[in-house]
C-alpha cells in the first residue's frame, strides 16, 4: 500500500511538471546555464553571464528599452531623448571630437517593489558606486566618457565627452536601489577612504564585491535583501534548480487588456547538460527555450522537428556571432612569408578555395547566412555590395600560381623562395571538443587539399587557445597559419577589430610586445585609410554619413581579406505554440535575448494579445 | 604503532606542502589568466585599464608571492572568494557542492556495497554454479562498461524511449536536483515525504550510473575474499566440529572475508568527496566533481585551490588509515 | 571464458594490423560533389553496414581504423607502466631500511670506501643543488618581506630574520653534514604524492605547454606523430600515473621475496644489488605483474574514452573509439545509432581483457581466486 502511495506521488510529480504552461498561466524557461548572482551585483562585476542579463530583464526595467526593430522606446523614462525634441544636443568640442547630452524624465509612477518611488537618487546611486575608486567594472571606457547632472528628483542629464554615436543606444546610465543599497554602501566608502587605488586595488575590489553580494547571492535574495522595479519580482531561487519569479503589481506600464491576461509567473528551469534539457522539451515540461540553452543541432533534430507540428515553434533567430577564420600576416614569421599569408592574393585563393555556401547548406540547411564582411547583415551598417568570394577552384588555381605555386610531387603545392622550396602546409587552430568548428574545420580541409593545400589541424581545449599566451601572440609566431573563432558583432560597431590604430585614442590595436599584447587585431592587418575611415565613422552622429564610412570599410576589407569570412550563426529558440510576445531579434534589449518586453509575454488562451511576431525576425525550420 | 602513526603524520606535513605547491603551480601555469575572456568581450579595454583590472585581482604578482599569500591565508582558514559565485570559495565547495556530492556518491556507494556483499556471497557459495557464472559475466560487463556510455544510454532509455513506447511509465527526470528547498518542509509548504521522494526521483538514474563500476568489482572482491577464507584450515576445522553450514559460514568465514572489503571502500572514500565529473555531467548534477571541472576551465583559482587540496588532506588522510586499518586487522603485519 | 576473449583479442589485433586491407572505404574520405549534406547521417545500409558520420564518412572503417589508435594506447600504456612500476617497486622494496647517501658535506671526510670519480662528481652537483635551494628560500623570503622591511613592520623583520638563521643554520649544517635517503621512504612518498596530483589541471597545462613552439617536447612529437601526436601525449599522461599501482603491488611482493634464503645465498656469493633485483627477484613477481597488465591495458582504453568526452582526448581527423562516441554523443537526437559501434567495441575490448586478465590469474596463481 504504502509504496502504491509512493508511486502516486512520483506519478502525481511528473503530471505536474507537464501541467505548466497557459493552465495556469504560468511560463516555465529551461537554459542551460544558471547565473552565479543576480540583481544586486547591477555593475556586473562579480559576474556578467549572458543568462543573468537574460533573467534581469524580468527583475529590472531600463528607462530606455531597445526593442526587437533595434529602436529605442521609453520604458521608465517618459521620453526618448531626441534632436527633434530638443533632449539630444551633440555640440563640438574640437579636434573633430563631439560632446553629447540627453536629458531624462523618470516616470511619474515609476516604483520600487516595495513601493519606494523610482528618483534621480537612484540614478545618482548608480554613477556614484559606477565611478568609485578602484571598481574593476567591465566597461572602464564608458565610465570614463559619461557624466551626470541632476536637476530634480526626477530630471537629469547624462554627459558623454567624448561621445561616439551607439552612446544613443538603449539606456545612457542606469539606477540602482539607494534606500536599499544605500546604508552598506556608506559602509564601504568609510572602510575605502584610506586605501589607495593603485597600491591597495586588491582589498578594494574585495571591499566592492562583498558590498555587491550582500544583495545578489540566491541566499540574500531568497531572504528578500533586494527589490526590483521590472515586470516580475524574484520569489525563490533553488541554487541547481530553478529561479522563481512573480508578477511586481508596480510596475507602472500596463499589457493591453489587463495584465492578469498575461503570464503571471516565470520559472527559469537549469539543466546543465543540453542533451537532459532537450529531452525535457520534448518532454513538454518547458514552454520555451533561452538564449542559453540548445544548440544549433539540437534543435534540428528529429526527435524534436518529429514532435514540433501543433506543439512547438522552432525558431532560429540570425545572431551578431561571426565564425571566421584569422590569419596570421605578421612578416616577421617565416612560415607567413613562406606561405605569401602577408600578400592578399593568397587570402583571396584560400577564400575561393573553401565551399562556404555548401557548408552551409549541408551542415545548417541554409539558416546560417555566408559572411561577406565582418557586419552582420542584421546591422543597418552592413553593405551589401561588398566583393564577393564564391567557391571557385579554378580562380583559386590561378591566383596561387600567379604567386609561383606549382604542383608537387605529393599534389601538394610548393614554391622557391630564397632558394629553398616550400610546401604550402599551413597550419589551421580551433577550439577542440567544439564539435560544429572541428567538423568545419575536417570539411574546409578536404576543400583546400583539391587545390594542393595541406592543412595541419593543432586544436586545443578553448582555455588554451583562447589564452593570451596564445592567441595575442601572432607577432610571435605562436600560430602561424590560420585560426577560427567568433566575435559576436556589436550593433556599436568601431571596426576595432580590424584596426591598426584606432585614431580617437592613439591605442595600437595590433597586439605586440610593445603594446603588451592588448588589441584584437591578432592577425596583424594594418590598412590606414580603413583606420582613418573607421575612427571617423563612430564620431559621426548623422547616420547615413555614418553608413557611406562604414560602407567603404567594408570594400577596402573584403577587398583586403585580414580575415576569412564564414557565416554568421543564429540562435535557435524553441517556443510552444500560443505564447505570445515571447520574441528575440538580432539585437532586442541590446543583447538580442527574449524577454525585453518581459511585461507583453502571455498566453493566447488566456486573451494575451499578440503585438510582435517572432516570424519577422526569424527563419523556421522546414 | 604509536609512533609509526605519529611519524606518518609528520610526513605528511611535507608532503601536503608540495602537494600544494604542484597543485598551486599547476593552476598559476595554465594556460591564460582569468582576464582572458573578458578582454574578449570588451573589445574596447586599454591597456592601463586591463593593468589596472589584473592588480584588482592580484593577478599582478609572480607566483611564489601569490602561493605564500594564499599559503598564509589558507591555514588562518580563509580560502578566499570564488571569482565566478563571489561567495567564500568555502563556503562553495562545502556548504554548496560537497553535501550533494556526498548524497549522490554516499548513495552510490552504499548501493554498490549493499548490493556487492551479498551477492558476492551467493556467488562464492553457489561457486561454478550457472548463477555464479551470470554473476562473473555481469560483474564484468559492469566492469567494461564506459560510465558515460551508461549515462547517456540510461537517460535516452528512461527519459524518452520507454516513456514514448509504454503508455503510463513514468518519465524519468533528466537530470539536475528537485526544485524543493528544505525550507519549504520546514515551513510545512510540502510534506517530508514528498522532499524525500522528490530527492529519491532525481537521484535513481546517477546513483546506478555511478554505482555499477564500483558494484562489480565488489562484488569481485567478496567473491574471491570469501572463497579464500573457505579454503582456509579453521573452517575446515569448524566444519569437522559439525558446526553447522550457516554458523561455519555467517561467524566464522564471513567476518575475516569482510576484511578486505573494508579496506576497499576507505580507499574509495576520497574519491567519493572528489565526485564524478562525467556522470555529474551527463546528469547536470551540481557536485563537486562539475565544480572542479568548472572551476578549472573558469579559471576559479581559490575555488579549485581550496577543493583540490581538500582533495589531497583526504587521500592522504585515508592513504593512511589504510595503512594502519591493515595493521589493526592482520597482527602478522609490523610497522617498525 | 579465457580463450574464448584471447580469440576476441586476437581477432581485435588483427583488424588494427589490417585495418586498411579489411576497411571498406578511406576512414578520413568525405563525399565529393554537389548535395553531399545528403550523404551526412546515413542509417545502416549495404553500402555502409554501420552507417555514415557528421562528415559522411563510413562509420565501419572509422572504427576498424579507430581500433589502431585504441590498441595502441591500451599497450603501449600498460607496458610503460609495468616496466616503470617494476623498477620503482623493485628500487624501493629492495633498499628499505638500507637508506643510500645522498648528500655529503664538502667539508665531511669519508673514512672508508673508494669513490669513483662518478661520485665524486654527484657530490659537487648535489652541493649545487643543495645550497641553490637555500638561495632560493632567501630570495623568496626577501621578495616577501622587502615591502614590510621599507615600511619598517615588525612582522617582516622578525619573518625574513628568522628564515635568514634557519638558512644560514642549513647551511652551516651542509658544510659537515650528511643526508641518507631511504628509497622505499622515497617513492612510496612520491606515490603518495602522485595519487594526490589532480590530473585535470595537468592535462590542461601539458596540453598548453605542449603546443608553444618554445617548447622542444611538443615540436618533437608533433614531428614524430604529426597527426598523431596527441596520441603520444595522451600516452604519456595515462603512464605518468600509471605505474603508482604496479610499483605498490611489487615493492609489496620484493619486501618478502628478499628475505628468502635464495637472495641471502646469491648475496653470500658475492652477487651485486643490481643481478640479484633483476635475475632472482623481477623474474619471481611476473605473474601477478602480467595480470596487472591485462587489467590496465582495458583501463587505459577506457581512459583514454572518458578523457574524449572531456575534450581532453585525441583529436580529429584521427579516428579512435573514444573521440567518435564522444562525438555521437552530439548527435545522440539525430542519430542515435552512430554512438553504439564504437561504445560497443570499447566494451567489448575491456570485457575481453578482464576475462582475459582473469583467466591468466587462475592459471599463474592457482591460490588467488580473484
């Protein structure tokens, strides 16, 4: 009897677990990663996982959203500052260099979760503990641009001297809770006073950490040690399991027809193992997916494609993230001199020689677009007409024996250089137990051995290659070939990563000894004009003279080929069918995860109304 | 025997010490500082800004300074923060991570032995009966058998094979831990019985992934430790007496072949506080083993500090008592 | 159950030797022309008994070809270990309690015996490497106190004060002393020390220093085994901790063999150390030795698999059973058939070796019933 009871139990659990969903109005995340704190850490300095800035966009509103058509719209500001509105001034501080100021009104209703009222002094609470002595923030070049002035408990302006243009993007500052955090932060400012910056950087940042954590970890927040001003206010967190969140009745902007139309509880469910958390979608315990949770295969797997039609969408949403192979083009090394890597004829053969559009066809159906250039198609700055590589042996054949490369006795190509002769083997670096790269990187080296290139695969754990010993180190010749990563591609593009200097700030953006191997340029291209044009283009707050200088960025770079373009990755969500508002866009809420509109996500069935469609912004899978 | 136990804890003094060297060195020369990623996510970080961020974490020093630092503060009993969690890296592994190590592991562990004894008893006793046979080719199969291999398998038969084919059988959890806090029983939100079944539900498949190694061998070792005291003359010599089969068997055999056995599990015990990496992983089971792992690849300096050479106090600690737990149960062994 | 698995090992040898005449397709060959994502993922079929990979590739000759790989480092690891580990045991069960000199004052005269040249030479270099450390210790002392003596604290004078008497003490000490070292001390401690060694984060740093083109040993073996060459270091690692369990069990063994009235006879016959360790005493401990072996090598194949799944483990193009399950494993939703020839072979490989390693038991040992 009693172990019937016991079974029922299990049964009655299991049931449970499928019953989330609009049943009760309730939506249930899984992601694959679980954040290490959350809320009080608001400067990001303990931890700035893209989860946690996922699950904060429920907890805490911004004054200004970003929305899925990479527009900004009010949330706890009544207004976007604009030139037409007079709340945007760009003035000109010399040397072609540009001041900037927005003023900012907080919402008149805009409240705490404990009702405290939203001011300026939490703004200023922010920029207070943003610009304190020795705080190792992740962003020191924006709280060394930006400054404060405060008019009133709810007027302020906010300064950027320098200011380039994305400083427009989204929320210029951000607030933090002063009648919470305030008392302990008066705390550490005593303990501070004394320590200097530089000698004692190490007890500061102990002293900032703890301050951050009396507020972030699951403990203090179960404990309620924090308050919230977004959509939904944190109710539990199980450290392993899942992070709990309800409806904050203030938060002042209201869904169309009531929100008790929509969701009213949200649980982040963390499975670790990808392969656990897809099996437990299409066990149907989940209703939709993070932007931390399956890859890109799995998602286009049978068991869940087989199970999709009438209960879930799959989306795959074109991301920022470029995959691209980086070449090493220092003269110094003899392989790269051996190689022409340093002669753009070379680059160009390479390119023409790797079957991009058959890769992606073959390995991703087509929904992960070719890159031509180093922008996203999905950025307003990419151009379109940029010069085009397609896969072409014979153009690839010609460009290599323009360079005196004949075939040898092995069919692999060599050439006399200075008297000896050289093979072209050129050494190809990614991250090991990456399984989608290493198959790549298997595919592109079958390609490159028609033309007579030898490939030598020397991948490593992502610690060791990604390591600055390792990576920065090009001018070195610790890698000598080619070496393929990503770089998510910011909506605030520089073109910093292709710079040799960047003319704004004098920094060398080609890491060397002499520069102590800062920079991400760690191929070593150098190309003035694309410097001058760049550097030009992030001061110019007139978008379309913004996009003519990025425009011919991108010719002079595909032209140049630093690097080799591969495709542009899309991030896969599965959402079951009616809900609603549940969207992501390349660049929605800054980062392009869902949940930026935290307060329209609901059920169909419940009367949730549906404003934005995931299908503008996505492909689905056939 | 006294002063052999005294001398053997001298020794480890030094031996922890290198231990600790190698371990600190080992992680200080890893390949990249815990800087890396976040220069790759800030493109736009100077050089004076990245140096000053490496002094913030101290990451500035040579590493003798950094050792004897952490050395200096770890035996006052401060391990530091961890990097990624912000909390006491103590507090981490001890508090957080090694309880749920200890359940999943003690439990497999305790299954392996409540399974092995006996039937390793039935086997020595039935020896070259077709059961006992069966027995050595399962035990074996457990032997052979790639843990992680069994993992997964388990989770694609349980999880969804069995729950698509039969109607009605119970869709096993994939992985993780109950989403119930032991506050909510003690609040009386849920009943015990529900936190212990839901506890019990998430824990059956890693407890017979990570039990069937040490299940078989086991099961070995009672086997062929019990077989050897049967051949003995003392049992001859009681069996002669007309004991009968049963006294001869649970009195007199039983409790010299359980010698062994003992000494096997203290030796396992170590690696029962280290976790199991690979099934902690197939069943993203937040455990010590993840936790190291993590920690390594993150670049969580004191937190793999303070778990590693928790680590290495336990092995040689139980190193040890095995030693001596050998000389306690069997007089002919000396230590001089 | 013995001969049937010698034959299943047999058979396992013969398709490594062969692996190219029995293979029915290039193991590294990817599909040529137009749509060849149609060729990725292929269930079991005539044309490919097992079915085809992420790549296309034949998944049947890939494991004919990933069983070299995976012999390899099952031999090659348990042979290393068991020669390592007899030398170290037989070192330290033979010399317990007959500790050796290893360090002689410059300053102390020895009263009896006649020194080789050879020694003499070791003297001078352990000198070196005895009054180095002492530098060292200062150094670091004083790196470590410099700030707190400029500052004037207390604490750093009385720290850097007292390291500097005990090292002045040392090397007083040193001048006329004389350190003995036992070996059996010795490497039962280092064992001790090894098992205490976590092997994650040597991985990683081996695998780092590994690749630095400054670094001899990694540049060697990639010349040696090109593709192969993690192979080599996969190896390397797996003996480097492989040898602490056959050094155990022989020193254990050497402790009682070297009472035996045949050693005492041989050393009254004026026989050396060195004959009496390697003809009298190795040749007695070889069965247990060749169990062990049995054993480890099934182990190793399983290490070398589970350091795979870690992404610690050999790396593509090169196939071994490992790295293809491991690889399987992503696709365990969209074929789940791929992870089962290579799972299954490794089970079966250790199943054979255990059985094997067992049945060699019975019949060395007629006693143990293990």
């Amino acid at each position: 009897m009693q172990k019937v009871g016991k079974l029922a139990v299990l049964g009655i659990t299991a049931l449970g677990l499928a019953l989330a969903g609009p049943q009760d109005n309730s939506l249930v995340i899984g992601a694959s990663q679980e954040p290490r704190v959350l809320a009080g850490d608001f400067l990001s300095v303990i931890s700035n996982q893209s989860i946690k800035s996922e699950i904060e966009q429920y907890l805490f509103a911004p004054l200004i959203g970003f929305n899925a058509n990479s527009e900004n719209f009010p949330v706890l500001a009544t207004q976007v500052p604009t030139q037409q509105n007079g709340r945007l001034r760009v003035t000109d501080i010399g040397g072609g260099k540009k001041r900037l100021e927005m003023d900012l009104t907080i919402r008149p209703d805009a409240r705490w979760s404990d009702g405290k009222p939203i001011t300026t002094e939490d703004v200023q609470f922010y920029f207070e503990v943003g610009k304190a002595k020795g705080m190792p923030v992740l962003n020191p070049d924006y709280w060394e641009r930006v400054n404060l002035r405060v008019k009133d408990a709810r007027n302020f302006t906010v300064i950027f001297e320098p200011a380039y243009y994305y400083d427009t993007y989204g929320s210029p500052i951000g607030y933090a809770p002063k009648h919470i955090m305030g008392p302990e932060w008066e705390k550490v400012k005593a303990a501070a006073r004394g320590l200097d910056s530089d000698k004692d950087a190490e007890k500061l940042n102990e002293l900032y950490r703890n301050f951050f954590l009396k507020f972030a970890t699951p403990q203090a927040l179960n404990r309620g040690a924090m308050v919230y001003s977004g959509p939904f206010k944190l109710k539990r967190w199980v450290p392993g399991n899942s992070i709990e969140m309800e409806r904050n009745p203030n938060f002042p902007i209201k869904p169309e027809g009531g929100e008790s139309k929509y969701v009213q509880k949200v649980v982040y469910r963390f499975i670790q193992n990808t392969n656990s958390l897809l099996v437990a979608v299409i066990g149907g315990s989940i209703d939709a997916t993070s932007s931390v949770s399956l890859t890109f295969d799995q998602a286009r797997s049978k068991q869940l494609t087989s199970r999709a039609p009438g209960r879930f969408d799959i989306w795959f949403v074109p991301g920022a993230i470029w995959e691209h192979i980086d070449i090493n083009k220092f003269e110094n090394c003899q392989t790269v001199r051996d190689l022409g890597l340093n002669d753009k004829r070379t680059r160009q053969a390479i390119l023409h020689a790797l079957n991009r559009e058959g890769l992606v066809k073959a390995f991703f159906d087509g929904l992960q677009p070719v890159a031509h250039t180093w922008i996203a198609p999905v950025n307003p700055l990419f151009n379109p007409n940029v010069k085009k590589y397609e896969f072409d042996l014979k153009k690839a054949e010609a460009l290599l024996a323009e360079m005196g490369w004949r075939k040898g006795p092995d069919g692999i190509l060599q050439r006399t250089v200075g008297g000896r002769t050289v093979r072209f083997e050129i050494e190809y670096v990614t991250t090991a137990g990456n399984a989608i790269r290493e198959r790549t990187q298997q595919f592109f080296a079958e390609d490159l051995k028609k033309i007579g290139i030898a490939v030598k695969i020397n991948n490593a754990p992502s610690a060791v290659v990604f390591a600055d010993d390792y990576i920065q180190r090009a001018s070195e010749c610790k890698w000598t070939g080619m070496f393929e990563f990503a770089w998510v591609s910011n909506l605030q593009e520089d073109g910093g990563l292709f710079q040799y200097k960047n003319l704004n700030t004098g920094a060398i953006m080609v890491p060397t000894k002499e520069n102590n191997y800062q920079g991400q340029n760690i191929g070593g291209w150098r190309n003035d004009e694309f410097d001058r044009l760049t550097s030009q283009a992030v001061l110019e707050f007139d978008e379309a003279k913004r996009k003519a200088l990025f425009a011919r960025a991108q010719e002079i770079w595909a032209e140049e080929l630093p690097a080799l373009p591969l495709y542009f990755r899309a991030n896969p969500y599965v959402v079951r069918k009616g809900l609603v508002n549940y969207v992501a866009s390349a660049y929605s809420g800054g980062y392009g995860y869902p949940g930026w509109n935290a307060w329209e996500i609901g059920w169909e069935s419940r009367g949730a109304v549906k404003k934005w469609d995931q299908a503008k912004y996505a492909l689905s899978v056939k | 025997m006294f002063a052999y136990t005294v001398r053997r804890l001298l020794q480890m003094i030094p031996l922890l010490l290198a231990a600790s060297v190698v371990i600190y060195a080992l992680l200080a020369l890893q390949p990249g500082d815990p800087l890396d990623e976040l220069r790759r996510q800030n493109p736009r970080i100077t050089a004076e800004q990245f140096e000053a961020l490496k002094r913030a974490y101290g990451l500035d020093q040579p590493l003798h300074i950094r050792y004897f630092k952490w050395l200096s503060r770890a035996v006052q009993g401060d391990l530091g923060y961890s990097r990624t969690y912000g909390i006491p890296a103590a507090e981490y592994i001890f508090v957080q991570r090694l309880p749920k190590t200890l359940l999943l592991s003690g439990l497999a562990l305790t299954l392996a032995l409540v399974v092995a004894i006996p039937v390793g008893v039935f086997s020595a006793v039935r020896q070259y009966s077709l059961a006992d046979y069966a027995i050595t080719f399962l035990s074996f199969v457990g032997f052979s058998m790639p843990v992680f291999f069994l993992g997964i398998l388990l989770l694609y038969l349980f999880a969804i094979w069995l729950p698509d084919h039969i109607p009605g059988f119970p869709r096993f959890p994939t992985g993780g831990v109950p989403g119930v806090l032991w506050e909510d029983v003690r609040s009386g939100a849920i009943s015990f019985w529900y936190f212990l079944g839901q506890w019990a539900w998430h824990l059956i498949l890693p407890v017979i992934a990570l039990s069937s190694l040490q299940m078989a061998e086991w099961t070995r070792f009672m086997r062929a430790s019990l077989l050897e005291v049967l051949s003995q003359d003392y049992i001859r010599t009681a069996r002669a007496k007309g004991l009968s089969e049963r006294v001869v068997l649970y009195k007199h055999a039983l409790r010299n072949a359980l010698i062994p056995i003992v000494t096997l599990v203290g030796l396992a015990i170590p690696g029962v506080l280290g976790g199991a990496t690979i099934t902690e992983t197939i069943f993203s089971y937040p455990g010590m083993g993840r936790a190291i792992f993590d920690a390594l690849v993150e670049k969580d300096y004191n937190v793999a500090m303070a778990a590693l050479a928790f680590l290495a106090l336990m092995t040689a600690l139980f190193n040890l008592l095995a030693d001596l737990a050998y000389a306690v149960v069997d007089p002919r062994i000396r230590y001089s | 159950m013995a001969m049937a698995s010698l034959v299943v090992i047999v058979l396992l040898v013969l398709m490594a030797l062969f692996a190219p005449w029995i293979a029915p397709y290039d193991p590294t060959a990817q599909p040529t022309g137009e749509d060849v994502g149609a060729y990725y993922f292929l269930p079991p079929s005539p044309e490919h008994p097992l079915g085809t990979d992420d790549l296309g590739r034949d998944v049947l000759s890939r494991i004919i070809y990933g069983s070299r790989i995976s012999l390899l480092v099952g031999f090659a690891v348990a042979f290393s270990s068991v020669i390592l580990g007899t030398i170290m045991g037989t070192l330290a069960g033979y010399f317990s309690g007959r500790p050796l000199r290893f360090y002689l004052g410059p300053l102390r005269r020895e009263r009896e015996g006649f020194y080789p040249w050879s020694f003499a030479l070791w003297r001078v270099f352990s000198w070196f490497l005895y009054y180095g450390v002492l530098y060292l210790a200062l150094s670091i002392a004083w790196a470590l106190a410099k700030d707190g003596i400029q500052a004037g604290s207390p604490g750093s004078y009385l720290g850097f004060g007292l390291t500097l008497a005990l090292v002045l003490w040392a090397a007083w000490f040193g001048l006329k002393g004389e350190i003995r070292l036992d070996l059996d001390v010795a490497i039962s401690r280092l064992i001790d020390f090894m098992l205490t060694i976590p092997t994650l984060p040597l991985l990683l740093v081996l695998s780092a220093l590994l690749r630095d083109p400054g670094v001899k040993v990694g540049q060697w073996a990639q010349g040696v085994f090109g593709d192969a060459a993690s192979v080599f270091i996969i190896i390397a690692i797996l003996v480097l901790f492989g040898w602490l369990g056959t050094a155990r069990l022989v020193r254990g063994n050497i402790l009682s063999l070297r009472e035996q009235d045949y050693v005492t006879a041989a050393q009254a016959l004026g026989a050396t150390d060195a004959r009496i360790m390697f003809r009298h005493l190795v040749p007695n401990t070889l069965a247990p030795l060749i169990v062990q072996a049995t054993l480890q090598i099934g182990g190793a194949i399983l290490t070398e698999a589970a350091l795979s799944f870690l992404g610690f483990g050999i790396q593509p193009p090169v196939a071994t059973w490992g790295n293809m399950l491991t690889n399987a494993q992503e696709y365990i939703f969209t074929a789940p058939w791929l992870a089962l020839p290579p799972g299954f072979m490794i089970f079966i490989t250790v199943l054979a070796f255990n059985y094997l390693g067992d049945g060699l038991r019975d019949a060395l040992d007629p006693r143990s019933r293990l």
